[in-house]
C-alpha cells in the first residue's frame, strides 16, 4: 500500500524548493536596483541602489552555497523529493532497507 497513491489534480504539483521564495525577491529588487542604478550613476542614488544589487546577489549566492554544503535536498523540488521517497518505500517487500548514519543503504539477497 502506498500512502503517495491518490487523485492527482492541476494543484498538485509540488515546484518550490528552498530558494522559490528568495528567487522572487532577488528577482523583484534586481529588476528596481539595475536601471535606477544605471539611470542615477552620478548621484548618490545610483551609487546606492548599485551596491545594493550587488549585496543582494552576494547574499543569493551565499545562502544558495549554503544550502549545496549543509542540506543539498532542499534544492531540490518537492515533487523530486516525494517521488524519491515513494521510490524508497516502494522498492520492494523482500528487500530489507537498511539505514546507516542517515543515509540509505539497500541491502539485497542476490550474489554478485
């Protein structure tokens, strides 16, 4: 039995990862900072709202690093995430699974 069995709809599918949310906000600050930095270059406020979209790239990478060091999973979607898991329940009745410090090693009874 499977418990990731049931009616899909045109909802269900699951696209966000951890960055979804920061992408959007990357997304929107870059799109106000380049062209008023580009358009200001002579004032103080061109200055600004430069450095400034360069903190914001910096800070997108860093937690994007992050994320690839500490928990590479989050990255990805959670509909990859869910089908892996449904794959690792749904291996096999006869296969034992057995988990060695948090990661998975599949142990089978057939000889090499």
């Amino acid at each position: 039995m499977s418990v990731y069995q049931g009616h899909k709809n045109k909802h269900s599918g699951k696209k966000g990862n951890a960055m979804t949310p920061l992408n959007w906000m990357a997304s929107v600050f870059e799109i106000v900072l380049i062209p008023s930095a580009a358009t200001n270059i002579t004032n103080w406020f061109g200055i600004a709202a430069f450095i400034l979209a360069v903190l914001v790239i910096i800070f997108y990478a860093g937690i994007y690093i992050y994320f690839v060091r500490n928990d590479p999973d989050r990255l990805q979607t959670e509909q990859y995430n869910l089908e892996s898991q449904q794959m690792l329940l749904d291996y096999s009745a006869n296969t034992p699974i057995k988990l060695i410090n948090g990661s998975a090693l599949i142990v089978t009874n057939e000889k090499d």
